[in-house]
C-alpha cells in the first residue's frame, strides 16, 4: 500500500508519495486539473494506493474526479491536521508529507481523523434543488405576509363566502405528498 498526501492549491499541487514502511519514495508537483491528476493516476500505476488532502474549495472538485476514476481518495477537516498548521517549517512538500503520514497512521487504525463527506453528482444536484425549493417557499411565506398586512392596512377584507377556493389548503391538493407546500 501506498499513499498519497496533496496539499492542494488553486493551481498547483504538492504531491508526496508514501511507502508502508512510512519512507518517502517521491515528492512532485502537479498542476491542479484534471489533467494533473491523470498523471497522478499513470505515475501510481497498477499499485494500490490511497490519496488524502484537506477538504476546502480547491480540493473538491479534484477529490471528485480521482472518486470517478475509481481512486480511493479522502479529504480531511483541515482542523485534524493541527501539526501543519502550528509547524515552524510550513512549506507545500513538508504539508503534503505530513498529509501523507497521518493518511498511512489512520489507515492502520493509530489515529482517528475526521474524513468530510462531499457531496457529488445527483445528491448534489438533489440538495441544490431542495435549497431552491425551500428558498422559494420561504419567499412565499413573505409575500402572503406582505399581502396581508397591506389589505389589512387598508381596511380591506376578502369575501370567503364569494371567493371559496382562496383559501383552499394546499396540503390537500393530489401533488401534496410529491410537493409538501407550507
């Protein structure tokens, strides 16, 4: 087993590559794309390896591409990785290092770490529209506010007994179990 420490950036990544025993075998820059995580893939080969890096807004986007290339691939809350940032020698290679050697202590169960689920694909896709749809159902709460406070201020009142269907509870609409309408 082998394993791979990135200490991503928005451009370029500081790769360190780990064998078991805990040596270094080799520690390279990359670019930050897609591209620069292929030859990540073609540099580990057929060897079995797992990659490990912070989880923040850089990181994502790669850490979900390596997941699409079937590499087992983690990202961490960057508070579990206290050693870097209170280090007197903070540079990218000595970073990734130090990623790579908590990944290899944590996969032989010596430490704990908290590994970030990152949402991907359709649960992201279902999470936005959920947002969405929370968004606009509390704009609607407003609006039905705002409404009501104007007739009111008004002095103007609607005729429920002329208008039977204004107040018609939504919940009880055919759609009310596929759209839960507040």
């Amino acid at each position: 087993m082998f394993y791979v420490g990135i200490d991503y950036h928005k451009e370029s990544l500081a790769v360190c590559i780990m064998r078991q025993g805990g040596a270094v075998e080799k520690v390279l820059e990359l670019q930050a794309t897609p591209e620069g995580m292929d030859k990540l893939i073609e540099i580990m080969g057929d060897r079995k390896y797992r990659v490990m890096g912070e989880a923040f807004t850089y990181a994502m986007d790669l850490h979900n591409y390596l997941i699409e290339k079937g590499v087992d691939s983690y990202l961490v809350d960057a508070k579990n990785f206290k050693v870097i940032t209170k280090s007197h020698k903070k540079t990218d290679k000595n970073d990734s290092e130090t990623i790579a050697w908590y990944l290899r202590l944590w996969s032989k169960g010596e430490i704990k770490l908290s590994i970030s689920y990152i949402v991907r694909n359709d649960e992201m896709k279902l999470r936005d529209l959920c947002r969405l749809r929370e968004d606009l159902a509390h704009q609607k709460g407003q609006e039905m506010q705002r409404i009501g406070m104007h007739m009111r201020r008004n002095g103007e009142y609607i005729d429920e007994e002329k208008y039977p269907n204004l107040a018609t509870n939504m919940n009880s609409t055919p759609y009310a179990n596929i759209y839960k309408i507040s």
